[in-house]
C-alpha cells in the first residue's frame, strides 16, 4: 500500500514541474511525457505520450533527435545536447507554447533496465532561449564600439582573419581624421566624441552593409572590402574622402569643418598577424599625411611604395 502511494506521489510530482520530462523508447516511441506545465515556456506535450517522434515531429528534427537516442544508450553516459526547434511546425492537437523559433537543452539518460519491452531514456526539456539570446547580447556587446556604435578592433581583426583564411585577400582601409587633436584641445573632448559619432555615420551611409567598419582606436577607423580591383577599392575610399571633406560637422552652436586622411592596401593569408594586418596601410596612411593629408593613398606591395 505505501508503494502504491509513494508512485502516485512520484507521478503527481513529476506532472506538476514546469519542464517536460519524458521516456523515450528505441524506436522513437514517447512511452512517457511528464511535467512542461510552463506555457510560457512549452507548449503541452503531453499528447506525444503514445506516439513516435516522426508523427509529430519534423523528419529532420526527428532524425537528428533520434541519432541522439541512439548515442546515448550506445554510450551509456548522460548525453547533454542544445538544440533550435521551430515549435511551430510540431504537430500537436494544440500549440499553446511561446511559438516561434525556441532554443532547448535535453539532458538525456539511458534507463539501466528495459521500460514496456523495450530499451529507453530519460530525457529532461529545459528552455534556454532566454540564457542564448541573452548571451548572444553579451557578446555583440563585446564587439561594439560604445560611442559610435561601430564594430570594435577585437571584432574586425577576429572577422579579417577569418575572411583571410576562407577567400584568401581583402583590402583594408586605414583612416585617421585630420587634426583630430586640435578640434578636442580648441571646443573639448565632447566635440571630438560628435564629430566621431558623425563620422561613423557618414562611414555607414557611404559604405553600406556590405563593408565591416570597426573604430581601431582614439580617432582612427578601419574598414575592410572585399572582392575589390585596386581601382575600385581606391574610388570607394575617395568617395569616403570626400563625403567627410564636402560635410558640415555640428557641435551645439559650433560648425566644425573636418578631413581625413586614408591608407589603403591588399591583404592576403600570410598577412595573418595582429600587427600585420595593418602595417601597409598603415604606411599608406603615413604618405597621405606626409603628403599634405586629406588624401588617400595605397601601398602598392609589388613595387614597395603607393600608386
């Protein structure tokens, strides 16, 4: 009799957590389906009980699911897995879940002795959607330049190499803003924070989405093109150049008249280095300066000076 009252106890327990707990059979077969009453969270999974996954289930989804089944009574350990459902296209008598695309962990444990005939696991449902996008906030955060709102220098040199080892070259582009100094030392650090964010501004207006702009550090940008001639990617940094030099910048009352100078050269895989990545254009950058700046120049590695 107390055996009989500890399995209902079990079994209301187990009906009352707000994440599923279910039994999986070998063949797919949802033997048990327990829990899940978060509707904030699952939709109510409890007609699975009876079914095989490939009923309800995405075939796709269902394959890969299964290949997880499989795992983990092969192995015979606690199988940890997340994974994207889009809970929309599960196929139950009712969706009165969240909805949409919903990111899950399953902790998957194979069951040491046989359940209705044959061999099964224990698999627990937790909804990690929230912990993913919050991390993945975190994250772009960490890329982020907090004035302007560019991509910052760990960002870009992470994306560059990444692009060098897939499709080999790029061009990049180093731009330093004129007398940037002379603009904080003569209306403040405030001004020179506007005139930054204005030119991140101008920067996306003239290069798209296409192109990664990142803020490399104080009042210097780097900006990659990729699948670019010389030619072409010395027209686009000329007309960078002059949308800067033909615009109106604000501080409060002040109208600020700003220039900048740019280096422009071809990387390629061997370039592969912090430092390297860089070291040409930035010389380019030094010649347009020398130069009389407000220029673009770019460094042509072939005959070792600029074109």
């Amino acid at each position: 009799m107390y055996q009989d009252h500890l399995e209902d106890l079990t079994y209301s327990l187990f009906n009352t957590i707000p994440d599923p707990f279910m039994v999986i059979g070998e063949d797919g077969t949802y033997l048990e389906v327990f829990g899940g009453t978060e509707r904030s969270l699952y939709d109510d999974g409890k007609p699975m009980k009876g079914k095989n996954i490939y009923e309800f289930m995405p075939k796709e989804f269902a394959d890969f699911y299964m290949e997880q089944v499989r795992l983990t009574l092969e192995k015979g350990t606690l199988n940890t897995f997340d994974y994207k459902l889009e809970t929309d296209k599960v196929v139950l008598p009712e969706l009165n879940g969240p909805g949409g695309t919903q990111w899950f962990e399953t902790r998957m444990h194979p069951l040491a002795n046989p359940y209705m005939g044959q061999r099964a696991v224990t698999a627990m449902i937790i909804n990690i959607t929230e912990r993913r996008n919050l991390h993945k906030r975190l994250r772009e955060l960490s890329y982020l330049d907090p004035l302007t709102g560019l991509y910052n220098r760990r960002y870009f040199l992470e994306r560059i190499n990444l692009h060098l080892l897939q499709k080999g070259t790029a061009h990049i582009m180093l731009c330093d803003l004129d007398h940037f100094k002379h603009i904080n030392d003569t209306y403040g650090h405030l001004a020179g924070d506007a005139v930054l964010k204005e030119f991140a501004q101008i920067a996306r207006s003239v290069l798209k989405h296409t192109h990664a702009i990142a803020r490399f550090g104080g009042d210097e940008f780097v900006i990659a093109l990729t699948q670019k001639s010389d030619l072409e990617a010395l027209e686009i940094a000329e007309h960078l150049r002059t949308a800067v030099d033909q615009h109106v910048f604000h501080y409060q009352s002040e109208e600020l008249r700003v220039s900048i100078s740019i280096g422009v050269a071809v990387l390629s895989k061997k370039d592969i280095d912090g430092s390297a990545l860089i070291a040409d254009a930035d010389r380019a950058l030094y010649q347009a300066k020398e130069a009389g700046r407000n220029l673009v120049k770019l460094m042509n590695k072939g005959e070792g000076g600029d074109v």
